[in-house]
C-alpha cells in the first residue's frame, strides 16, 4: 500500500492537482449501509504503517510548533499526525477557528495548501472502541459531530470538545486501489462528506451526513505531518 508523505514543498504541488470527477451526490434516505467493496477499516498500527510509507519530510515550522504542544488529555494508544485534503474539491480541511459561535471551529475544506496549525489533526486511536478521535493542531480541540444541530448545519464537523466520547469518535476506512480514506461518524452511522453545493460560511464543510461511499464527496487523501 502506499500512502503520501509531504513537505511544505509537496504539498504546494499536491494543492495545484486537479480533483479527480466527482462520483454521485450523497444520499440521505436509507439506512446506513455497509462500506462498499473494496473498503477496510484502518487500526492505529495500520494507519501508521500505510501513512508511513514513502519518503519523510518536515512540514512547516508552524504545524511542528503547535505539534509539540499539544495537549496530553484523554490519552490515545497511538496518534499520527495529518493534513486532510478533499477528493472533492482539492483543497484540504482547515479548522475556522475565529468562526463567530455556534460555528466556532467548524472544519472546512477550504485551504489550498497547508500553511500551518489550521490544516494539522492528531488522528488518536482508541483500541477499546477501535475508533479515532481527530484533535484539531489549530485549538486543541476534539472534532464533534454535531448531531443537535439543525437545518444545513446538521451534522456539521466541529473542533469544540475538551474530551473524546461517541460524538467525537469515527471509524477510518482505507481504500488501497483508490489510496483514499472514508470517514464514518460513531454518532450516526454516517460518512462525512464534503459540503461542495453549500454557499456562505459553511462552503466546503464536512459533515457526516452520507449513507454510503458514493465518491468524491465522501473520500479523502490524508498527508503525514512531521513533527
């Protein structure tokens, strides 16, 4: 398997690629279903691994900076540090942190390039619930699953929680013939889609709304940060 390994310099080319075609807009009503063939779910060890392999770089001084502050709370087994970049739309996932509330922290796609702390996550496995939390590098704050919320901002991904239970909780999937990843909320069954229709303040938002794997809305490339 292989998997992608960037540099400030990497990712600055990674960031002009053209997205692959979108697949099929997310459907919203069924049941969720199983992940489709040719999917599997990734553990701590697995996503080091894959993520591990190719030729290591430092990221930017800013992302090592916040890297190495953060936070020893609700200890993970293992924790790789990663950009997020949507199939969908090229660009990779920034946590709006100077979002007025209750958008405070919402994740968007939005970055073409990963400039520093706002682009950084800390994926931490849980071996108990073999699930990951997704800490942000830009507030120190665990990505929740907005599930009271109501309207288009159902569901919405949110870097706002201290600690890490079910609503901060995904299973990671990995695809080795595409080389992209899935995400599926521990909430709601649901996998997290970008939000490439939306207009305003949420343009680009995950949110984990999608009832299968259709294509490019739900899939992502995740990129090792060194630290």
């Amino acid at each position: 398997m292989t998997s992608a390994l960037l540099s400030l310099s990497a990712l600055l080319t990674a960031s002009v690629l053209a997205a692959p075609a979108a697949g099929a807009a997310p459907q919203n009503d069924r049941q969720p279903t199983v992940v489709p063939a040719g999917w599997e779910t990734v553990d701590g060890a697995e996503l080091a691994r894959i993520t591990g392999t190719g030729e290591r770089a430092k990221a930017p001084s800013a992302l090592n900076r916040s890297a190495s502050g953060r936070s020893a709370s609700a200890l993970a087994d293992e924790s790789e540090t990663l950009a997020v970049q949507s199939v969908r739309n090229g660009k990779f996932a920034a946590t709006e942190k100077n979002y007025a509330s209750p958008n405070t922290g919402v994740v968007r796609a939005r970055s073409a390039e990963v400039t520093g702390a706002w682009e950084g996550f800390a994926f931490e496995w849980h071996e108990t619930t073999e699930t990951y939390a997704l800490k942000s590098l830009a507030n120190n704050r665990y990505v929740a699953v907005e599930g009271n919320y109501t309207g288009n901002s159902q569901n919405v991904l949110r870097a706002r929680s201290t600690g890490a239970g079910t609503w901060e909780r995904f299973t990671l999937y990995y695809n080795e013939d595409l080389d992209r990843w899935a995400l599926q909320s521990a909430l709601n069954g649901r996998f997290v889609a970008m939000e490439n229709s939306y207009t305003g303040s949420l343009q680009y938002a995950l949110r984990a709304r999608s009832l299968e794997v259709t294509g490019s809305w739900e899939q992502f490339v995740l990129y090792k940060i060194e630290n």
